[in-house]
C-alpha cells in the first residue's frame, strides 16, 4: 500500500502525503520513469538522493528512472505534483 493518496491523469499525478504518516512509510525507493516533482505549497518535508544531503523542495526536483530517493516527513501536509517524463 502506497504512503500518500494520489489522482493519476496520463502523466500528471497529484499526490498528498498526510502528516499522520508513519515516517517509517516513507522509504527509500526508485522509479521506472523519469519524472519532475513539483511541491504545491510553502513546506519544511524534504527530498533526499541516495547518498546525497536532504534539499528542500523550493523548485522542482528532476529524478532519473531508477535514480534512489525519498521524502523526509515534515509539519502538516504534502501536496506534490510529479509530471513523468
């Protein structure tokens, strides 16, 4: 089961991660498309590359099929847009 709900249109999806979330549900993974994630609104959550510090989400954030990454939780809710490639 997936850590956030999300509404798919071809290759826009709207995705909202709860702050209520498990910080445990929010792992490590990749993707098999290349995609842009876009934040929706002013937010302390991050997003982290394998073997990278954590950046904040001040503009969108390009991430290369089969690239690691995750979000680290922060206050209230995420609103994200990801456009795939």
């Amino acid at each position: 089961m997936n850590p956030y709900k999300e509404v798919t249109i071809e290759n826009l999806s709207y995705r909202i991660f709860s702050a209520s979330i498990n910080e445990m549900e929010l792992i490590w993974h990749r993707d098999a498309e290349d995609r842009t994630v876009e934040v929706l609104h002013p937010t302390d959550w991050q997003f982290q590359f394998d073997n990278e510090l954590p950046i904040g989400f001040e503009k969108p954030i390009f991430i290369r099929k089969e690239q690691i990454h995750r979000v680290i939780k922060g206050t209230g809710d995420l609103h994200i847009l990801i456009q795939k490639s």
